[in-house]
C-alpha cells in the first residue's frame, strides 16, 4: 500500500518536476539565474552557454553574463522539491531522474536509456529496446576491444623496436669509442714521432754549437801558451845591454809579431731557440697535415639503406653482401638505396667531390631535408632532389623530363657546387673541370648532399679536401 501511494505521489510530481527542470542539463535547477528575457538556467548551464555565442538557449535572444541575476524564488523552490521528493523518490539506476519511470528504452542518437515520459524529448531520434541497445553497445565496445588489441600488439612491437634501438646506440657508441681511441692512439704515435725529430734536431744543433766553441776555446788556450811565450822572450831580450838590444831589436819585432784574430763569439754561435719552441703549437699542428684529412662532406650512416655499407671514417659507401640489421628511424631510406650528407645547408657556397671510378650506375647530388624516405620516389627537381644520373651507360640530370647530357669522356670523379643564397647547384668532371649541368631552384628548407652509389661492391668515396694554413 505505501509502494503505490509513493508512485501515485511520484505521477503527481511529474508536471511540478518538469517546471522545475533546466533547459541545457535536464535536471532539476541548481542555483538558478534569470535573464532579461524572462528565462532560468542553471548557473553553470549559463556559463558554458556564454562562453560559445551569448544567446538565449530557448528564444535566442541575446545577453550578456552580467545582465543575470540570481533567481532565488526558483532556487528555494527546487530546494523544497528535492527534499520533499526524496522521501519516496524510487532510488536506483535504473529510474529515470525526470520523470520517475523504469528506463525501458535506448536512444541511439543520445547514447542514454529512456523511459516512456522522454519520448516526446527525442521525438526525432531513433528509440530501441533495451536489449537491442546492450547489443548494439556491446557491437560497438567489442570494435573498441579489437582496436585495443591490436594496437597493444603494435605497442609490444614497438618495445621490441626501441629495445633493439638502445642496443644499437650502444653498439654506435662502442664503436665509435674505439674509432676515436684508435685515431687519438695513430695521431699520439705521430706526435711522439714529431717529438723525437725535434729532440733530434735541437740536439744536433747543440752538439754542433758546443763542438764549434769548444774547438774555438782550445785554439784559444793554444793561443795563450803561444802569446805568453812570446811574451817572456820580450822580456829576456829587454834585460840586455843596450848596444845588443838596439842591433836585435828589428829582428826581435819580427819574431815576436801577432798577426792572428782576436777569438770572439760569432754570429749565430748561441741555439736557434724561435726554431726549437717558437709557436711550437702551431708548428705542431701544422706538421701533422700530412697524417690527417678533412672531408667537405661526411656521410649520416642513420639515413643510409640497409643495403648500403659505410667506412669506418663515413667517407665511402658501397653495397652491403647481406641486408643490416639496423633500427628502422625515421631518417633512415628504405627501400630506396640512398644515403645523406650529415651536414645540411640553409645558406653560403658549398663544394665537394664524389669518385664514382667506374660504377656503371650512380646519383649524385643534392636534396630538400623533406625528400621521402620510407617509400619508393622518382629522382626528379620535382620531387625536391637536384641530381645527375648515371644509368644504363646515359648520364642525365633529374628533371622531370631527365634531361640528358652529352658526356664524351667518361668522368670518374663528380664535382658538386651548391650556391644555396643564388639558388644553383652546378655538377663538373672533377678530372678535368669541365662544366656539366647547371640546376636552378629558390631553396626554401635545408638541403643535404645525397648519394646514391648502387648496389655495386665498388665504394663510391667522398674525396677529402686539400688542407691549407693561411695566417696573418
């Protein structure tokens, strides 16, 4: 009996409840405010309402935030009703909160169950049973599920990725810590060599100098016997009588005349010292040119294919016998058998050289950062690569057309100029100088030397530059 006066003072409720309810959120008003056109919206429903066009939710009349006031009338109202209803309001997730009906049905377009009293709220949607709804749900989430699955399969792979990529950095790291001590140790022998030469030298010049002086100072202790006994016979002569020592005396002066040089230091008798450790740095240094090299462009093995195999130094590349084992990043090229410069350009002049010897296919040049690097492409201008081509015994340059160039001596080494601010990239024989092609673009983003070598077992090797001292 007190189960069906509570619904029958639920039914009566309804008409009060919906009086009561907001527009936006379909609840009964918290905080209401109320706008100059006449109509109440939760405060919070306002707000969000104002923030997007300022308009009336329900006649569309403009306002502004401020012109609301606090509608307390309804607030004291809506505080009543939910105290009163909650005494025999039926509890439950599965009661409508507007209407105090079984939710009964499922509305597609809202994504809710309904009750009855909400028909005529979703007049225009499509309405279905409850258990049409779960299945249409459970379609829906089991999407869901699959899309997860898959996509913790592809997060696994891609562990396993960045795993096998950590393992590679400490394989890149090792070996570069080799290359590095075994060039400090090549460069450590060639100082220590440079050291017992310059030791040698000063002394050489020491057991020279020494030896000079000493046979100077034992010419003068010879000397000192020689003047000394002169000396004394002067002065035994000079204690004759008079008459004997008047009719010795010219002969006297000639016995006893000194004609030979006074001994002194001569000019440069003292160590070259200005030679020996006058800027002895830079001396240094400037000796060891001949041990070392200085490439204009050095290779990016991370962009290479993992067809291709570099030198150890990354002046050389050339194909690999079997494919590597490298991490797929995103620089890398795959499946086209290229490789990158690990130097990019977004101004000056720029030159190197590129000894292509006898490969019968190659591609040398230039390239926009962006070029595609996971697929396949068409070297052309067009696809942001400025080049000249070797293939099928005809050399061309890389335009969309591929313009080809009337080679008659067969040059085996390729000169590349770029002049990024003038917008050229120019190719040459590097043999014998002569101009090849010329290609003209206004470079708007970074640009790499890139070269496509073939897969062939002959390296195509980046020439190093000639090293010159200048000071001033």
């Amino acid at each position: 009996m007190a189960d069906s006066l509570d619904e029958d003072m639920a039914e009566e409720t309804v008409p009060l409840r919906q009086d009561l309810t907001c527009p936006v959120c379909r609840d009964v008003f918290r905080d209401p405010a109320l706008l100059p056109c006449t109509h109440s919206f939760c405060r919070e429903c306002l707000r969000n309402c104002s923030r997007s066009n300022r308009k009336c939710p329900v006649c569309r009349a403009a306002f502004d935030e401020a012109q609301a006031i606090s509608n307390r009338a309804l607030s004291d109202a809506c505080d009543t009703f939910r105290e009163q209803t909650s005494r025999w309001t039926p509890h439950g997730a599965d009661t409508c909160p507007l209407h105090l009906r079984p939710l009964d049905m499922y509305c597609e377009k809202d994504e809710e169950p309904v009750c009855r009293g909400c028909v005529i709220l979703h007049s225009t949607h499509r309405l279905w049973s409850l258990r049409e709804g779960v299945q249409m749900c459970q379609k829906e989430l089991g999407f869901k599920v699959q899309i997860f699955q898959k996509k913790v399969e592809s997060y696994k792979k891609t562990t396993h990725k960045l795993s096998n990529a950590i393992e590679y950095i400490k394989y890149q790291a090792g070996l570069a810590e080799r290359q590095i001590k075994a060039e400090f140790e090549r460069l450590h022998k060639e100082l220590v060599a440079e050291e017992a030469r310059r030791i040698k030298d000063l002394a050489a010049e020491e057991e020279e100098k020494i030896g000079a002086l000493q046979e100077l100072l034992h010419s003068t202790n010879d000397d000192i016997v020689a003047i000394s006994k002169l000396s004394e016979t002067l002065q035994k002569q000079m204690g004759n009588e008079d008459l004997p020592l008047l009719q010795n005396f010219q002969k006297l002066k000639r016995e006893t005349e000194w004609t030979r040089e006074e001994p002194r230091l001569t000019d440069h008798s003292l160590l070259n010292m200005g030679k020996h450790v006058g800027a002895l740095g830079f001396k240094i240094w400037k000796s060891l040119q001949d041990h070392v090299k200085s490439n204009p462009v050095v290779l990016n093995p991370n962009t290479a294919s993992p067809w291709l195999s570099l030198s150890a130094d990354l002046s050389s590349v050339m194909e690999s016998s079997e494919r590597l084992v490298v991490p797929d990043n995103p620089e890398r090229f795959d499946p086209c058998v290229f490789v990158l410069g690990a130097e990019g350009y977004i101004s000056g002049k720029h030159r190197w050289d590129v000894i292509v010897g006898e490969n019968p296919k190659w591609i040398v040049g230039v390239c926009k950062e962006s070029v595609p690097r996971k697929r396949k492409f068409t070297v052309s201008t067009g696809r942001g690569v400025w080049a000249l081509v070797l293939s099928k015994g005809v050399y061309a340059v890389s335009t969309p057309e591929r313009t080809e160039l009337p080679v008659q001596q067969r040059p085996e080494r390729i000169r590349v100029k770029l002049d990024f601010d003038k917008g050229e990239v120019s190719f040459w024989d590097g043999g014998t100088t002569k101009h090849l092609a010329t290609l003209k673009h206004k470079f708007d983003e970074r640009i790499f030397p890139i070269v496509g070598p073939g897969l062939y077992s002959t390296p195509t090797t980046l020439a190093p530059a000639k090293i010159a001292v200048h000071t001033s």
